[in-house]
C-alpha cells in the first residue's frame, strides 16, 4: 500500500515537472526570436545615423538634444513638473505558496512635447514609445507601490523613431466636412434644414450651400484652435513634422546615452538569445525523458 501510494506521488511529481517542461520549451522559444528582435534594433539604431533637428529626414531617425514642454505636466503622487511620466502602481499578492508584485496600473501622460538642439525644434508624440527611463520616485503605502519614471524640462534625451508629416490643414478640413455632412444627412431632423425653400426636394445648390456653411465653420474651429498654441521656436519646415510610432518601425525614447543603450540592447539581446536556446534544450531533454519513461510502464 505504501509502495503504491510513493508511486502515486512520483507519478504526480513526473507530469508536473512534464508540465514546467512545456512550459519552459515555449517561454524559451519566446526569449530565443524575442532576443534577435532587440538585437535587430541594436543594429539599428547603430545604421542609423545621429540627425540634427533641421536636417530630419522623413522616415526612421536618430536625434538627441533636450525635452522642452508643450504642456508642463505634475506626476501624480510626487507632483514633480515635467515634460513626461509614466505612472506604474504594483499590489503585493499572494501567489501560490509564495508573494509577488502584481501591476494593477499602468499608464503615461502621453502628451506631445519638443526635443530641442542647436538647431531647432521638433515635435515629439509619446503615445507607444520604448520607454528607457529612470525610475525616480518609488513609495510603499500598505501593500502598494508606487512609481513614477519621468522626464524633467532641459533634460537630455535620445529619441529613435518616425519622423513622418501632419495632414495639411486643408486635408484635415475636406475629412471634417465630409464626416459632418455624412452626419447631417443620416439626421432626418438635420436633413430637413437643409431645404431652404421647402419644396421637399435638397437640389444641387442647397447641397453646396450647406457644405460651404460646414466648410467655413470648421475652418474656424481650426483657425481658432491653432491660434491657441503657437509654436514660435519651431522652424517652419518643422511645424508640421512630428516622431512618432509607426507599426513598421522602432521608437524609443530614453534618458540614457546611446553607447550605454546600445550595451544595455546588446547584453539583453545575447542573455535572451542564448538563455532561451539553453531553456529549450533543456526543457525538451526533460520531455524526451518523461516521454521514455512513461513508455516503459
């Protein structure tokens, strides 16, 4: 009986492990391609040539200079000002026989802001980016932590990403007209005002006259909107330019300096690469043996 009840329990033992080893085959697999991701773009970013802010080009570029603030910004709990936070809250829980950090909150002021150098001026829009910043505030209350990464004004900062042109305003204009118009004629009660002689029937120049109307209010609306944050430092070719996030491409924003990011990049990408290679082999040597053993019962 006692023999049974030890077998039992290493049988148990055997498909646990069996289940780690699963698990650790597709975590390594995971780190093993996710680490020749990261080195691609260390590689990258060392192809890419350092750019001023008047000479960017549109597409991928690398600039360096100092955070100056569109909107001054407080953090939330340290009220410091800044350019940009990122505000990360973490629940002690407990997990399983042991305790852990739980992220229960994770967001950024997402603001656009300048990256300013010798040269000029050009818009950053945060939304997205790889964030390589310093965690400076971090404050315990019960079983929560808090903590705040942000960037001060006149910080140096080092930027990769898309550089990539506005819609002109007159673009911008002919979608708003059209998504307003579009909205008025699916309004039964909108439409109607439309007919100005009221002979039940929208002709072609009641058609126009009430796209000129839409057409001139919005073009108000954006007037009047651009008149509220003028951008006097930046250059006019830049005016309309902004880096961002594109799907297609890298964007990082970080405090560090680009030798010890791209040290930084190169000892992750190389502990991931082969971390996840020996996880595999390992793993999969635990499952040949469990598969071997569970042949000879």
């Amino acid at each position: 009986m006692h023999e049974r009840a030890r077998g039992y329990e290493l049988t148990m033992e055997y498909d646990r492990l069996f289940s780690y080893a699963v698990i650790g085959v597709i975590s390594g697999i995971y780190f093993f391609f996710n680490g020749f991701n990261i080195l691609r773009k260390k590689r990258l970013m060392q192809n890419v040539p350092t750019s001023t802010v008047r000479a960017i080009p549109i597409g991928e570029v690398e600039i360096k200079g100092k955070a100056k603030a569109r909107f001054l910004l407080k953090t939330p709990v340290s009220k410091v000002q800044c350019v940009f936070f990122r505000y990360v809250e973490e629940e002690f829980r407990k997990a399983g026989k042991s305790y852990k950090w739980v992220k229960i909150l994770d967001t950024s002021s997402n603001y656009p802001f300048y990256l300013v150098d010798n040269t000029g001026a050009v818009k950053i829009e945060p939304a997205g980016a790889e964030l390589n910043l310093v965690n400076r505030y971090v404050i315990r209350e019960g079983n929560l932590r808090k903590t705040e990464y942000y960037i001060l004004e006149n910080e140096k900062l080092y930027v990769f990403g898309k550089a990539k042109k506005l819609p002109s305003q007159y673009m911008i204009e002919n979608e708003m007209v059209e998504k307003r118009f579009e909205e008025i004629m699916n309004d039964p009660e909108e439409k109607i005002k439309l007919d100005k002689n009221q002979d039940m029937w929208i002709d072609d120049d009641e058609l126009a006259s009430a796209k000129e109307k839409i057409k001139q209010d919005i073009k108000k609306r954006i007037t009047n909107s651009l008149e509220e944050k003028k951008d006097d430092f930046v250059l006019p070719h830049l005016k309309d330019v902004i880096i961002g996030k594109d799907k297609n491409s890298s964007f990082i924003i970080s405090t560090m300096e680009e030798d010890n990011l791209v040290q930084h990049l190169k000892v992750q990408s190389v502990l991931m690469v082969y971390g996840g290679a020996f996880l595999i082999v390992v793993c999969l040597w635990i499952i040949v043996r469990y598969v071997n053993l569970a042949a000879l019962k």
